[in-house]
C-alpha cells in the first residue's frame, strides 16, 4: 500500500468510535474496544462487574461518526472519467464533502482544486480557461448565496457561448438541516436563481442520478451552441456512507460527445452560388473560429472568392496580417456588398441596421437595397425568453441553423465546384483591389498612434506600441478586449494565430476581465508558458484584485496591465450625453463615475497579494522599462501588475 492510499485509508478509519446519543463524549476507538473484556460464557442474566460498568459508559443509542467511503467519493469517480483538470471554488460548508473527497480521496489530481476568494472569479475563471483550452473547467458555489454570487460570471459565459461546469451543494431535506445558517444557504430549486441563462440544470435525486447527470451536462455544455450547465449536489447524498452493495450497482456512464452539427447539403451549395454570383461580397465573422484549423478554413474561403473578412473580434477569426482582413472598412464594405456572408453572428440585427442614440431614436440601414444575406449560426438553438442576449430579430435571405466552423469545409468545396464553371477572372480584379486598400492600414494606425506621442497622462496607442516593443520577440498571448482600447492591438500588433487573443467579454458584465485573464493565463501555462498579458480598465480591475492572490498562490504567471484613467470613463460619456440632452451642463459628470481623491496604489494592492507591483507611470519615457520588469517576472514564473496613467480611452 502507497503511503497516500495509507493516508486516504487513515482518514476514514481513525475515528471508528461512538458517541452517547444527544452529548458530546466521544467513546474509545474501536481498535481499544476491542481490548475490552468479554463476558463469560453461562448466565447471562448475571453480568459481571465490568461488564455493568461498559454499559454504564456506552448506551444502547449511538450516532456514527465515519465511514470509509461516502456519495461524495463517488462523484469525484464520476468527475474523474470527465477531461476536467481543474475545479475552482471560493470554499463554502454546502459542498464541504465534496471538497474534502476531492482534495483526499481524489488526490487533488484531475481535477485540481484551486482557491479562489469570489464565486465570480470561479466561474469567470472558467469562462477565460475554456476559451483557450478548448473544453471546459469546472467551479463550485456555496448553495444559495454562492450562487447568487456567481451570477453574472454564469450570464456572461452565457452569452458568450462558453462551456462551464458549475456545482452548487444544497441541504435538501428539511429534517436533514442543522438549525440557522445551514437553512439560509439552502433553497427548494438550487438553479431557480440562474435558470434563463444556463444551457442545462438538474439536482439529482440519487448517486446513480447524479452520474448520468454530470456525464449528460458535460456533453451538453461541449455540444455547439456550447454553454454554462448547473448541477446541485445535495448535502445528504455527498455525506451520506456508501456501503460495498451499492458501490457494485452504481454505474458510469461512458461520455460520448456529440458531433457537432453540419450546415444541409443543399443549403450550402445554394450559399456557394449566391457568394460565386456575387459582385462585392463581404464575409463577416463574429462567434466563429474556435481553433487555428477554422481560422485557417476562413483564410481559404476569402482566398477562393477574393472577398473581404470584416472580423468582430468575438473571436480570434482572421489573421489580421492577411490583406482580406478589412475590419477597418466595415462600414463602406457592407454598404456596398450586394451578398454578405454572416459567421456566427451575435447581433445578424446590427450587422444590417443602425441606431441613433438620441431623444428618439431612429435607426437606419447600413446595407444597399436588394443586398443578398447569409447567416450560418447556431444562435437559433440555444434561445431563452426572459434575458435579450438573442437581439433584435432579422431574417436572412437563406439562414442555415448549423455550427459555423464544422460547415466552413463543406462551403468551401460547393464554392471550388462554383468557381470551376467560369467567373475566376472577376474574382481575380477584386483580390487586386483588397490589396490595394489593405496597403494603407498599417501606415494610418501608425500615424494616429503618433498622436500625444509625449502626452501625459499617457496615451493609449503610445502604451500599446511601447508594450509591442517589449513582447514582439516572445511568444505572446493576449487575454483582454481589444475594443476596450479604441482596438489598437488589432491595428498595431500582427496577430496571425487563434491563441494570440480570445474575444470579449459575452454579456458585457464589468468584472470579467481580471477574472478570464487569470482562467485563460492558466490555460496558456499549460500550454507551453507563453507570455501572456492582459490589458485591464481600473474600473473593472477593482471588481476582483484578488484573482492576483490565486495566480501567486497557484503559480498562475501573467502580465496585468492597469489602463488607470481614475473613472469608469463609458460612463462619464452617458452622464455628459444625458446632461447635454436636458441641457444642462457637464460639469458633475465626474459624481458617481471617477476613481480619485485618493488615487488607488494598485503596485502596492499586487504586492500585498504575492504579485510583482510596478507603477504608477505616467511619464511615457518610463514605459519600456516597466514593461521589461514586468515581462522578466511573468518568465520567472511571477503574476505582475503595471499601472500606467491612461488618458481617456
């Protein structure tokens, strides 16, 4: 026997004793009962003194105090059989059992368990980890108020179409429940609270119930439209002993995921002739690529129409090095496109139409009368009533409800059959004149990057080229939105590979961030150490600085950029442009929106987590060594964190 299976078996054992029903006086081992003298052979009505006196001491009403092995060891088999390598959870007594089975029984191996001081950045952490690892992690939450915590981590999975497994443990049975507290962090329906923006829920009934439900949420959340699934484990199950007999009944369930759905035959080869037929076609990606091999796929398809990629930056979509990237020129493109190819799209709605932010607001089209639509999306099935994450309605001329990235392959041999038959000239003259427009992009976002060149508080593009100077010889990934900063990393960086970024936020709830960036940066570790850097508002950092506590105690290494403008800035832009709309002035826009008096010290906030803490700057002449220190440190193995005094974004 190993010494940890020694150590597992120990746990269990130590403690075979008794306890005198209603006190609190804890009876010898077993291992000293056994010592005890027995009673003699013949009358049994006449016991002898010693056996009087044990009777005294131990009364036929006794409680049990352990077991060898319980409900929540079985889970944790059934978690086992998943491709779960970590679990992240903020600790709680509704899932006390299992975490205890976990981090002994488990061996605190796949899953790992992993400490973090906010339900939020569980999950959240979750989010940004699927996003670069491809499958999903799992978090737990502390029954009611846990979850309710957790909340808009789950949401903004939601609408980002994220897989994440989240479990929340829950004392069930009223007679079951100790008295106080343990009532207040219990609820008759665990998944009532986030229910309209999970993919899937259950709150199984028995063990064998909860592993055909873990098994099925896991296919179910990997299954395209991908998303959050809630399980409940209730307390009892998890605590309760688990005796041989049962053991042999329980089964688990193999996992068999899903294909992932294909876009119908027919409907594809009609999208080839609509986009070969087509004079100005535009392609525009949105949720799309979740792999290097899609945006690969993608590049081929431009390619073979010579048609301009409009990327959303949901996703890393298009390389934007490829001269076919024309995201710069969405407008004018898409308000000459006679036949617009959508990828996954999140607002299909937005992508045709505008609207005014005004007293009343009016709205317009982007898109030329008679204009061709495409949409290949899986967004159809995946739709709840009460939350709007599904955006205004708007018909496609042909909708095919298919996964995006597993239909590219299809659409690019119906489009190589189309071209065959005539039409390669056009569409030669055409990639001529997307190289021609793509010429100027570096040149213009270099000159504008000029701009406040010296300026400080610091200018953002100046950041941003300051930084590249510092992360252009590595092998880098970077884990933050882009469009938070006016998207000069996509203006100013190459990024050519799926991994160099992992799109927004979803649901657009502030505080996801720091919380993906540590998820991701994690995933990114595992993946080979690549330098990874996030790039966060002071606003968002402040919802959750100690996600820098979890990477210093896990050996979690990134770079957290504090883009420090001292106010939530977007909005300070609401208040200005109510006050002017009621005409009355900008002057106590700051109230409620600014940072300042006193001015945070975030170096010292990421020291006093374990963190290297550089900053604050706000001479522009002390950004290259900054970044230098910062990027030594996350090499070493170091979470560190810059705060540089932005201007405005």
């Amino acid at each position: 026997m190993t010494e940890a299976e020694s150590a597992a078996l120990h746990r269990r054992r130590f403690l075979k004793g008794v306890v005198i029903a209603g006190g609190a006086t804890i009876a010898a081992p077993a291992a000293v009962q056994a010592q005890a003298p027995e009673k003699p052979n013949g009358n049994a009505s006449a016991p002898t003194a010693a056996a009087r006196a044990n009777e005294r001491e131990l009364p036929p009403e006794v409680d049990r105090l352990t077991t060898e092995k319980t409900g929540s060891d079985f889970m944790v088999d059934v978690c086992k059989t998943l491709n779960l390598d970590y679990l992240a959870a903020c600790p709680g007594s509704t899932f006390r059992a299992l975490q205890e089975s976990f981090i002994n029984y488990g061996q605190n191996k796949r899953p790992e368990w992993l400490t973090c001081m906010h339900e939020e950045v569980s999950v959240g952490m979750a989010h940004g980890y699927a996003k670069v690892a491809g499958k999903p992690m799992a978090a737990m939450v502390h029954g009611t108020v846990g979850t309710q915590h957790a909340a808009m981590a789950i949401y903004n999975a939601y609408c980002d179409r994220v897989p994440v497994i989240v479990f929340t443990g829950n004392a069930g049975a009223v007679d079951e429940r100790r008295p106080g507290v343990e009532w207040f962090h219990s609820v008759q329906d665990g998944a009532a609270t986030v229910r309209d923006f999970v993919k899937w829920d259950d709150y199984p009934m028995s063990l064998q119930h909860f592993a055909e439900s873990t098994v099925r949420g896991y296919a179910l959340a990997c299954a395209q439209p991908p998303g959050p699934v809630f399980i409940t484990a209730d307390s009892k199950l998890q605590e309760g002993p688990l005796d041989e007999r049962e053991q042999r009944r329980l089964k688990i369930p193999r996992l068999a995921t899903a294909s992932q759905p294909a876009g119908d035959t027919n409907a594809v080869r009609d999208a080839a002739r609509m986009l070969v037929a087509a004079e100005t076609p535009v392609i525009i990606a949105d949720r799309y690529a979740r792999s290097q091999a899609a945006m690969d796929d993608l590049v081929r398809l431009a390619e073979l129409l010579q048609a301009p990629v409009i990327d959303n930056r949901s996703r890393m979509n298009m390389p934007n090095t490829h001269y076919l990237c024309q995201s710069e020129r969405a407008g004018g493109l898409i308000a000459s496109a006679d036949c617009i190819l959508s990828l996954e799209p999140v607002d299909l709605y937005g992508q045709l139409n505008a609207m005014r932010d005004q007293l009343e607001r009016t709205e317009s089209p982007k898109v030329k009368k008679g204009v061709k639509v495409i949409s290949i999306s899986t967004r159809d099935l995946l739709v709840h009533s009460n939350y709007q994450d599904f955006q205004r309605y708007a018909g496609a001329d042909l909708s095919i409800t298919a996964d995006a990235q597993t239909t590219l392959p299809f659409l690019i041999e119906a489009v190589q059959r189309e071209i065959a038959t005539g039409g390669k000239k056009s569409i030669e003259m055409r990639g001529e004149k997307m190289r021609d427009a793509y010429n100027g992009f570096a040149e213009r976002a270099r000159a504008e990057a000029a701009l406040a060149w010296d300026a400080s508080p610091i200018s953002t593009a100046r950041m941003y080229m300051e930084l590249w100077e510092q992360l252009k010889n590595e092998d880098w990934a970077l884990v933050s939105d882009g469009d938070f900063s006016s998207r000069w990393p996509h203006r100013l960086w190459p990024l050519e590979k799926h991994y160099r970024f992992i799109g927004g936020s979803g649901g657009y709830g502030v505080g996801y961030q720091p919380v993906a960036a540590l998820g991701a940066a994690l995933a990114h570790r595992d993946a080979g150490g690549r330098v990874v850097v996030s790039i966060t508002g002071d606003g968002e950092f402040n919802m959750a600085p100690h996600t820098l506590w979890t990477a210093a105690h896990h050996g979690i290494p990134y770079l957290t950029i504090i883009q420090n403008n001292r106010a939530y800035h977007q909005e300070v832009m609401h208040v200005q442009r109510m006050a002017n709309r009621h005409n009355r002035g900008v002057r106590n826009a700051h109230i409620g929106t600014t940072i300042d008096n006193p001015d945070i010290d975030y170096a010292r906030i990421a020291q006093g987590y374990g963190a290297v803490g550089i900053g604050p700057i706000s001479d522009p002449n002390d950004l290259s060594e900054a970044f230098r220190k910062g990027i030594a440190a996350v090499k070493a193995g170091q979470p560190a964190l810059i705060d540089v005094v932005t201007q405005p974004r």
